[in-house]
C-alpha cells in the first residue's frame, strides 16, 4: 500500500463480492508453498484435508462474528 494514511482504511466483513480476489490470492498463496497464516484462511479442511468452498470459508466467518467463538479482545464488529 502506497502512501495510504490509517483514516483511509476500514474493516470490512466478507461476502460473496470478495470471492475473486480471495481465489486470486489463496492460488498464489498455495503455489508459493509457505504456510498460510492465520490458519483460518486455508482452503483446505484441516481434518479432512479437503477443499473448502469459499462459501464455507464465509460460514465460518459469520459463525465466528456471532456466536463470539472469537476472542473478546478483537476489533469488534
């Protein structure tokens, strides 16, 4: 990010409009061969090993917006 000052960013909950550019990044993520962290963006079920759909991947987050399965101390909501 060039220059951009702190007032001009903002958090924004997934949705399907964000489903290109998470596939776009993810492939690229995978091909490198790193470790993606956090775990929670992986694409790949950690049991299972199968691919999650980026549908599921949205279940999970909204799971973890409204039942608080999420920390009390992150950025509220």
């Amino acid at each position: 990010m060039d220059n951009i000052e702190i007032a001009e960013l903002v958090l924004v909950l997934p949705d399907q409009s964000h489903k290109a550019e998470y596939c776009r990044v993810m492939d690229a993520w995978e091909a490198c061969g790193e470790k993606i962290q956090p775990p929670s963006m992986r694409r790949r079920g950690e049991k299972s090993g199968e691919k999650v759909s980026f549908e599921r991947f949205l279940e999970w987050c909204e799971d973890d917006r409204t039942t608080a399965s999420m920390l009390t101390d992150n950025v509220p909501m």
